[in-house]
C-alpha cells in the first residue's frame, strides 16, 4: 500500500481576504458602538473597567478595550482602528485574532500593574497603538518586502501617535498605549509567518 501526500490547503484568495478583513472590522466597530450606546443609555458597562493591582479586576482586562468613556473617546479610535485593524487581518484572521489577544493582554496587564490607583482605564486605543508596533515590526520580522513597505507607510501616516505613549496627559491611559504598543511589536515576533495558520 502506498500513500500519497496530503494536499496543502490553498490559502484564501486575496478577493477573499479583503473581504473577510473588511467584513470583521466592521462588525469590530459596530459592535463598539453598540456597546458604548447601551453603556451610556444604562451605566450597566462601567463596571467593565480596568482598576489597577486589584486581583478580580482582572476579569476587565480584555472587556475593557471594548469600552469607552463616552462616544468622542469612541469616535477618536474607530477609524485608526479600522484601517490598521484591515491592514493587519489582510495576513489572515486566526494570525490577526492571536495579535489582537496578545496585544489586549499585555496592554490590559501593563495597566493593571501601572496605572495610578483609584484610576478606570477603557478603550481600544491600546490595540490601536499595538497594531501600528505590530505593522511597523512585521515586515522586518517576516522578511518580507511588501510588508516592510507598508509598515513604513503606517509608519508615516501614524507615527505621531507615538507621542501618546508619553505622560503628558493625565485624562489618558499612556500605559495602555504604551504597553498596547509592546504587546503589538512582541506579537510580531511571536506569530512571524509560518508559526500560525493564516
């Protein structure tokens, strides 16, 4: 009896990708908004912020970059979050989905461990910034020359976001910029091409 080899799966069409990319970050950011309506017609999602060093709030690091504080703070992240968010699931959903976790997770354990105390930090503004690390980083990571030239381009178009990882605001979360960006630049090195299905 002999074998054959298993056929590879082909990977999607790049019809397809966008489609699916466009279709998830859509749904990303109305369900945002959504949520921010729901929240500010009833309060019932407050309690879904991040406090700092108190253990159940832990269960809020995740739920908290769904959150914001008010619809300005929304609408100032919906659309940087959604042209990197489309840029980053165009390398495949289940790659873009492990970045998205890694980032929520060290940028919502970053502020847990360093916000000031009696602080409530939400927003997706931590995966904004952990994006951007991630598309800047990924090229030079997967050696690819087309992924270094749009990292340099959202490198140009974003970069001065970079400033928002700087103290000088106390009304915003520069940790969860901060370390939103190092879960980002650290998720490019451990989901570089070839570790996961796209």
């Amino acid at each position: 009896m002999t074998y054959l080899p298993q056929a590879q799966p082909r990977p999607p069409a790049r019809g397809a990708r966008v489609k699916a990319a466009a279709g998830l970050m859509l749904l990303w950011a109305a369900l945002l908004w959504v949520l921010e309506a729901v929240d500010s017609a009833t309060g019932a999602l407050h309690t879904f912020g991040l406090s700092p060093r108190s253990l159940p709030e832990l269960r809020d690091v995740i739920p908290m970059a769904f959150l914001h504080h008010g619809f300005d703070h929304l609408a100032s992240n919906t659309l940087p979050l959604l042209v990197l968010g489309f840029i980053a699931a165009l390398g495949g959903i289940r790659r873009f989905a492990a970045v998205v976790l890694t980032i929520m997770l060290v940028g919502g354990l970053g502020v847990w461990l360093t916000a000031p105390a009696y602080s409530v930090t939400a927003g997706a503004s931590g995966v904004v910034f952990g994006l951007f690390g991630y598309l800047v980083v990924r090229g030079f990571v997967d050696r690819r020359p087309w992924d270094v030239v749009t990292g340099l381009v959202v490198a140009v178009v974003y970069g001065s976001i970079l400033w928002g990882v700087l103290p000088t605001n106390p009304a915003v979360s520069w940790q969860g910029h901060l370390f939103g960006l190092v879960g980002g630049v650290l998720a490019a090195f451990w989901f570089r091409r070839g570790r996961i299905p796209a």
